[in-house]
C-alpha cells in the first residue's frame, strides 16, 4: 500500500510541476506591446544596421559584399529577444528559464526533435510540390544574398541556423506561446503564436508551412518543457535548406 501511495504521490507532484510550467507572469497587455515592440525594434535596427552600413560604405570608399544584407536582416531578428527580456525577465524578476531555455530530457527531446523534424521536412516536401503545380516557391533561395561561396554559406548557417531560431523560440513559443496558453487555452495559443509567426515571414507562400512548422514547434516545447529542441529543429531545417541549396550551386557550376 505504501509503494502505490508514494507512486500516486509521485505522479500528482510531477502532474502539479508541469502545470506550474506554464504559469508565466506575464498579462495579455504584456504580450501585445510585446507583439508591438518585437516588430518595432526588429524593423528599426534592420533600418539603422542597413543605413548606418550604406553611410560607413560612403564615408571609407569601399562597397560591402551583398552579403551583408542579409546577414543583418536575421541578425536584426535579435531585437525579438528584447521584448522577452523587458517585458517577462526584467520586469517580473523571473529567471531565463520562464522563457523556455531550461534543460530538458535528452533522450526524450532528441526523440520528440527527430519525429517532428521529419514531420515538418515531408509537409514543406508536399507543399512545394502543389506550388510547382502552379509554377511558385514557397520561398525564393536566399542563400545567393549572403554572398557566394564556403564563407557566405557559413554566414547563412550562423545567421539562419543559429540566431534566427534561438531568437524566433524565444519571442513566438517562450513567452507568447506560454502566455496566450495560460490565458486563451492550449488550441488558441498554438493557433495564434503559430499565426504571427508566419506573418513575419512575409511571403504568403511560405505562409501555410510555417504556419504548421509553429504549431509544430509550440507542441515540442509543451512536451519537453523547452525551448531548446524546438531551436535544435528550426535551425537543422533552415541549415538543412542552405546546405541543399548551396551543393545545387557547387553541382551546377
């Protein structure tokens, strides 16, 4: 009797610790200036990293490789971390881990990570293929705006694979996933989060794929309680893009 108890016991705490997870602190008030704020400071340091790179051009004589462009474009995408850190770390006074970027089971995340990255893989596979019926992309190649050869592909993997996602997990599933949950439910929050993450891919091609990849992503992190195998999935799937792109490159010339 006593083994069941303290098994039964043991089920209610683990139970009670993975509802207190996702009681984050923050209100819907926080997250639509958040909402405001990501975008603003997104499109603000994009405007002052291009103009200020414009302006350096011109005063030393000398252009910038094409690459740049883009790189400043994903690195711009740092400003989503801000609103996270006001308006959730800083002003509630809770630790990067409310956030998402907590450990998590390994052997369950790399798991969870694996199935999920196929998943998404084989729906980005099945949506490109009704777009060539109609002669579209869901996005166009963007690696040629990194530059060309060994050192642009690097600057897509570091700027795409790497900080893109650790500040897009961070903004859409660590704090607005987490609150819209805590607020709206579990299926308005993955809806919703999943929505605007689209949207601020801009091209309504790509708009149904993200949108799923969202909603992917948003069910790893209620699973694993972290951020970081949704991060580990996003940036395999756009290195994954780059890479393809650049051995179709290599291949054809």
């Amino acid at each position: 009797m006593e083994d069941s108890d303290s098994a039964v016991e043991r089920d209610e705490l683990e139970h009670s610790r993975s509802v207190a997870f996702h009681r984050v602190p923050w209100s819907k008030r926080d997250m639509l200036w958040a909402v405001m704020l990501g975008l603003g400071v997104v499109l603000g340091l994009l405007v002052v990293l291009v103009v200020g790179l414009q302006l350096l051009s011109s005063a030393i004589g000398m252009a910038f490789p094409s690459g740049w462009f883009a790189t400043m474009v994903l690195m711009a995408e740092l400003g989503l971390l801000l609103p996270v850190w006001a308006l959730g770390v800083i002003k509630y006074r809770v630790p990067w881990g409310a956030v998402g970027f907590r450990r998590f089971d390994l052997l369950r995340g790399t798991g969870l990570g694996c199935l999920f990255l196929f998943a998404a893989l084989g729906c980005n596979a099945l949506w490109a293929i009704a777009l060539a019926f109609f002669e579209l992309r869901a996005q166009p190649d963007v690696l040629p705006l990194f530059g060309g050869g060994t050192s642009g592909l690097l600057m897509a993997l570091l700027a795409g694979g790497l900080v893109a996602p650790i500040a897009e997990e961070a903004f859409f599933r660590g704090y607005l996933f987490a609150g819209l949950r805590q607020h709206l439910g579990r299926g308005p929050a993955i809806v919703l989060s999943s929505a605007l993450f689209a949207v601020l891919h801009i091209l309504p091609t790509s708009w149904p794929p993200i949108f799923l990849l969202g909603m992917l992503f948003a069910l790893l992190y209620e699973q694993t309680g972290s951020i970081w195998p949704a991060v580990f999935v996003h940036g395999a799937i756009n290195a994954l893009s780059f890479l393809s792109s650049y051995l179709l490159q290599v291949a054809g010339g």
